[in-house]
C-alpha cells in the first residue's frame, strides 16, 4: 500500500475546506439546532461530484476509488459529522447498492441522478424489532403478476423523508433465511410509500433520520436488483463497503475533535502558561494523534484493498470497530480539555462528543464489528 498522499487526494482535501468554510461552517450550529436537513449544499457538492465519487465518469459521476473517497468523507467530517454521513450515506449505500448489483437498464435510469445529486438517495435494512438481526425482518413483499405488494416499515433511515429513490431489502421468503430476502428500488411517491416520524436524536441532527412506511406498496418486477432472494447478501457486500465510509466518518470526527483540541490548548493559559504545556493535557494529545493515526492506517489500508477489489470484511470491519472507538474517545478527551467550556454549545467539543457517538452504532455496532472480525480469524 501506497502510504504518500496523492494528488487526487490533495485536490479533493482542499476543494472540501474551502467548501465547508464557506457553505457549512456559518450554518452548521443552526442546522443543528433545528435538525434541517440542508439539501442545498448536497446539491452543491453534488455539482463538486462528491455525491457521486465512486460512479463512472459514464453515469455522471466522478470515477474515483475509495482512497479518494475516505479523503472527501474525512474532511467533510472534519467540519461536521453530519454533512459527511449524509455524503456517505448515499454514496456508499443507495447509490453504491446500484453501482454493484443494478442492471444496465437500473444503472442508466438512476446513477446519473444520484451521482449529481438531482437525486437524493436512501437505503432501507433496519426495522423497528430488528437492528442486528436483520433476518427476522417483517417487512414483506408478496408477488402478484408481474408486481411485488410491500407492507412493512423501516427506520433509522438517512433521508428517509427528503430521499428521492430508496433501495430497500424486503422479505421475499421465509423468516430467518438469508437468501429469503430481496432488493427493491423504489421511487417517492410511489403509492403506498411513505416516510415516518423523523427522530430526534443527539447528534448527527442535521442528517435526517426517519421511517420509512409500506401500505400496500406496489413495486413492478422490473425494480428488483438482482433476482429473488439475494437482497441479504447483496446487503452483507453494501455494508462492507460502507464500513470503510463509516471509518473515514469516525477519522474525521476525532481529526476535527484533535484540531480544536490542540488550538484550545495553545491558547487557554492557568497559571500563567498555556495548558499544553502541562503534561496531563500533554498527553492526552499525544493519546489523541496517535490513535488517530493508528485508525487513518487502518481506514486506508481497508480502502486500498477494496480498490484492488479484495475481500475487505476483515479489514473494513476493523477499521470501522477502532476508527469509531477512537472517535468517542477523542471527542470525550476534547471536552475534558475544553473544560466546563467543552460543556458549552459556544465551543465545538460538545459537538464532536454528541456526533461521535453515532459511529459505533451505525452500519453495525462496534459488537457486531468484533463478530464479524472474531469469525474471519477463527475461520
């Protein structure tokens, strides 16, 4: 693995921070508050062809690999941990589904869309009654000619709501049978489908969260990806990518955390010294970088690997299980530096810490990472 920064990298890093001083950094804390979702600068990173990263250049979109994409994550993440999970929600999920296992006709009709971002996508695997547990799902699809009837609901769904397309995984056979599941396209305003209550959550808020809601959905054969019954191993392959993103989200986070951390330690003076020269804030930063790094070699070893198209469920998964710990343990070490001001929504450590937290939960929990690492060295 090639351990250099690339120019591509370079580019993206650099095209991110001047995008996010000028269209999140002075919204970002409303954003927050109100928990809005701001599309208008999705479509504007879309027209940057950050919603589009991994597509090629033949269906609108960028045409990068995955180290270029953990870049664009990390660093929008760096600013605000909503707008990069957002960004990689639906490039890794909705989109990424699409990518890899649509069929020519699906991939002309959609990509173009998603990759400029005229489109929004969402994706659907989580129930109310199955979070890990995927295969005990009972939202159903029940053919009927030449359509598929779906009942059922998802939640915890990005862009739920806002979402213009979602791909959802719905059960096609029996209870607990990983091939009894399959994968549907399908479009707002489809009858019968409709977006839930939005969740109001602790951080992440200005990345929706919502249900999604089947009422007798009618969905044409043609929407299906893939035949009967591969939705959940399709979904298994999704994930593995989307780990990487979660990773580069997680890496981001405790970056953004690290940066205020050492500027406010420079500049906050007790006993008439700033506080980074006394050795206990000292070495939390140092704790801090070297996690950090540890976590970056991992996220971009797992991304390099998936470039080469390897099998990357050992290596996503570990990354994604030690770049969210550390992001928690970085973002809580930036409060403690912070103080009772880390405490305060007028200095950004109280931020991170509620952002944070989301990483070890999302795409897997950090337990169901140590399952899936456990089984692949005990194999």
């Amino acid at each position: 693995m090639e351990l250099r920064t690339t120019e591509n990298q370079r580019m993206i890093a650099d095209m991110v921070r001047d995008f996010g001083a000028k269209h999140i950094k002075p919204r970002m804390m409303e954003w927050d508050e109100s928990q809005e979702f701001p599309v208008e600068v999705f479509k504007k990173l879309g027209e940057l062809g950050l919603m589009g990263v991994l597509v090629p250049t033949a269906y609108g979109g960028s045409g990068f690999g995955y180290v270029e994409y953990v870049t664009a994550i990390a660093e929008l993440s760096r600013i605000d941990g909503s707008i990069g999970l957002s960004m990689a929600a639906h490039n890794s999920l909705c989109t990424g589904h699409i990518l890899q296992f649509g069929n020519e006709e699906q991939k002309q009709k959609y990509l173009p869309k998603l990759a400029t971002a005229e489109w929004i996508g969402a994706w659907g695997l989580t129930e109310p009654n199955t979070g890990s547990d995927a295969g005990n799902m009972r939202t159903v699809a029940v053919q009927d000619g030449d359509d598929w009837v779906i009942n059922g609901a998802k939640n915890f769904i990005t862009h739920g709501k806002s979402g213009n397309v979602a791909v959802v995984i719905v059960r096609t056979g029996e209870v607990g049978d990983s091939h009894g599941m399959s994968a549907f396209i399908i479009e707002k305003g489809t009858p019968g489908f409709s977006a839930g209550r939005k969740e109001d959550k602790l951080g992440m808020r200005a990345s929706e969260t919502t249900e999604l809601i089947f009422e007798d959905c009618r969905v044409h054969k043609s929407q299906m990806m893939g035949n009967v019954g591969e939705g959940f191993v399709q979904a298994m392959k999704v994930l593995d990518g989307g780990r990487i993103s979660i990773a580069a989200l997680s890496l981001g986070i405790a970056q953004g955390a690290f940066d205020v951390s050492l500027a406010y330690s420079q500049e906050r003076s007790q006993f008439n010294k700033p506080i980074s020269s006394f050795q206990g804030i000292a070495f939390k930063l140092a704790d801090m970088a070297t996690e950090i790094e540890a976590a970056s070699l991992l996220t971009y070893q797992a991304a390099d690997m998936k470039n080469r198209g390897l099998n990357v469920n050992k290596e996503s998964a570990m990354a994604k299980y030690y770049a969210s710990e550390v992001a928690v343990r970085a973002a809580n070490e930036a409060v403690q530096i912070f103080g009772g001001y880390g405490f305060t929504k007028d200095y950004p450590a109280e931020k991170y810490y509620r952002d944070a937290k989301l990483c070890t939960i999302g795409e897997g929990t950090s337990e169901i990472q140590k399952l899936v690492i456990s089984r692949a060295i005990l194999k």
